[in-house]
C-alpha cells in the first residue's frame, strides 16, 4: 500500500503536559496526538516534531511530520475537524499537508523563534500562560545586553547537559525586549536551541534588568561556558514557540 509523508501544523496550551515528547508514565502533547491520528486513520501513526517543548511549555505554531499508508492529501486535509474532536481542548491541529518522502520536521527547520511573556500585576486570565514578575526592571539595559547574544555561537552557559547534542552553537538572528500595555516580551529567533536555553536566558537578562550583573560580566558568563555562572530558568508558563520556518512550507 502506497506510504506518503504529511507535515502537521498544531498549536498547543502546555501547562497540562509534560512537553512534547512521548515518555513513560507521562502525558504528552505527541502521546495523545499520535492516539487520536492512529484512531481516526485506523493505522499506527507515530510523529516526528520539530522541537521539544518542557512541561508547561506553550506552542502557537509547532509542526510535526507522520507516514500514512493509503491516504491521500485531500482525505488527511478533509480529517482535522474529525482529528480536533479527538483531541483534549488544549491541543489544536491548524493543517496536514503532503510533503516529499524526505522531508523532515526537525532537521529542514532553518529558524525557530520563541516568545516569553511577562505581567506586572496580577491576572487571573494570564495563570499559566505567562510570568507574573512584581519587581521593576531596566528594559533599555535588557535590550542592550539581549543584542549582545549576536556576538556569540557557543550557548553553552544557557543550557542543560544533553547526550544527544553534538554541539553547543547557535546562530541567533535577533532578540529583543518589547513593551506592551499589558506587559513584556522577549523574542527571539535562531536556527537551533538548546534544551532549556531560551528561560535561561531569560533569568539571565532579567539580573540585567535588576542591576545585579553588568554588560561585561554578561560576556564572561558567556564566554565561561558553565551553566552555573548564569541565571536561574525562568517559570515555563511564559515561554511559547511561536514559529519555526522551513524552505518548502508557506
């Protein structure tokens, strides 16, 4: 029987999850996506992501690929409503697409981009879904020292120790502070992260925006490549994936 490869689009409220990946004695955003398209397509289905988001991570956009024996582009398209019904509330299918047999929703992404989200006051309509943080910070300096992260390729004072990683560089494209009325957001974008790299990065800057570290200490903590110079990892709630960009995906 005729196997093709889909890409799927979905986006995810994390805070009930223990990330995305499928692990014993857990509930994950892959384990009940792959038990809903194995239900509705009536074969295994086992997906791939892009990524691997924590426990209480967030994605807005979040892609993932699957092999399907006898279905076609139309039918698997035609299949998110059905697909979405299947699905806990937290966790939403936006599109399925056919894609070459090659390709590959981990290593074809070029950019990632994440966003963490910060409130001042206390908002009921913002629990679980960002960072409530009373203290006043120095936005400027942020700013000045989250440019500072373009200088740099080697993150590895921002991340957990990883087996599977062969190597600690990164190529950061932008990151910046933005004020809103309703808060703050850091963005940012590369072509890879590392496990836990973006919250502490995060808890990093934010001692910059507390005057409690300056612009060269930044770099030495840098440059010292140990994790334990940096910052604290700041609360997952704030932190979503908001985009990941491929050559072939519009």
């Amino acid at each position: 029987m005729n196997t093709q490869r889909f890409f799927i689009e979905l986006s995810y409220d994390g805070t009930a999850y223990h990330g995305w990946q499928t692990q014993p004695n857990s509930v994950t955003v892959q384990q009940e996506l792959d038990k809903a398209l194995s239900v509705f397509f009536r074969q295994p289905v086992m997906t791939l992501g892009c990524g691997r988001t924590d426990t209480g991570v967030h994605a807005s956009r979040f892609f993932a690929h699957m092999d399907l024996q006898g279905i076609t582009e139309s039918a698997a398209s035609l299949a998110i409503g059905s697909i979405n019904a299947l699905l806990p509330y937290a966790i939403a299918v936006k599109r399925i697409f056919k894609v070459d047999d090659t390709a590959h929703a981990r290593f074809d992404a070029t950019s990632r981009s994440y966003e963490y989200h910060f409130h001042f006051h206390k908002d009921p309509f913002k629990l679980n879904r960002s960072w409530l943080y009373k203290a006043r910070l120095d936005v400027a300096a942020m700013n000045a020292a989250a440019a500072m992260l373009l200088n740099f390729t080697d993150f590895t004072s921002f991340s957990k120790t990883n087996t599977d990683t062969a190597t600690n560089n990164c190529k950061i494209t932008a990151a910046y502070f933005l004020e809103t009325e309703e808060g703050l957001i850091f963005k940012i974008s590369a072509d890879r992260f590392l496990r836990n790299m973006v919250r502490a990065i995060v808890g990093t800057l934010v001692l910059v925006g507390r005057n409690e570290i300056s612009f060269p200490e930044l770099e030495a903590i840098i440059e010292s490549k140990n994790r334990s110079n940096a910052g604290q990892s700041v609360p997952a709630c704030g932190l979503y994936l908001v985009n990941i960009i491929y050559p072939f995906v519009n």
